[in-house]
C-alpha cells in the first residue's frame, strides 16, 4: 500500500470518529457552536452542519479542534483522544518522511 493511501485512510478515519465525538467536545469545552465557529474561523452553521453530518469535517478544521483540545487536554474526555493524537503524529511523520516543512507550533 502507498504512503499516499495509507495517509487518506488514517485521515479518514480519524475525521469520521471526530465528527460523532465533536458535540460532546464541544459541549466539555463550555462552547456553542456559534463559539467552537468564531475559534475555528467558521460560521455557526458550518459547525451545526458538519455535527448533523450535512457536511464534511475537512483536514485543516480537523487539525484546529485538535488544537483547541490539546490545549484543553485537562478537561476533555473522549475514548478516541490517544487515537487522534497518535493518528496526528502518524501524520506529522510522514510529512517529515516526505520532505514536507511544517508549520511551528
């Protein structure tokens, strides 16, 4: 399997689990959609649409509530979190492998 593959799958699956987790992180975090929205740089409707599953939660959206969780780790809990977190390195790690410069955090 290409690296290329293996990436989309991990990226899939780890945005497929963060959709049915987001309204329960959303409500651990004490933020409205409109809330999650304005930290996020999204409409209020953009939040409540990838929620109901009208929308997809697309890589980048992805990469800011793992953000925001990261620097809330305390207080959220959610079974999936290592796996969103591992799965995140995993990617970081082949962007690396690839050459790719990422951003400082």
């Amino acid at each position: 399997m290409s690296i290329e593959l293996s990436m989309n799958d991990n990226r899939k699956k780890l945005v497929d689990c963060m959709i049915k987790d987001l309204p329960a992180i959303r409500k651990q975090l004490k933020l409205s959609q409109t809330q999650l929205g304005e930290r996020l740089g999204k409409k209020r409707q953009t939040i409540s649409s990838i929620e109901r599953h009208l929308m997809p939660l697309k890589w980048d959206t992805f990469l800011a509530i793992m953000m925001l969780v990261e620097q809330n780790h305390d207080i959220i809990k959610c079974k999936n979190l290592e796996m969103y977190e591992s799965g995140v390195k995993q990617e970081m790690y082949v962007e690396l492998y690839r050459g790719k410069k990422l951003a400082k955090l």
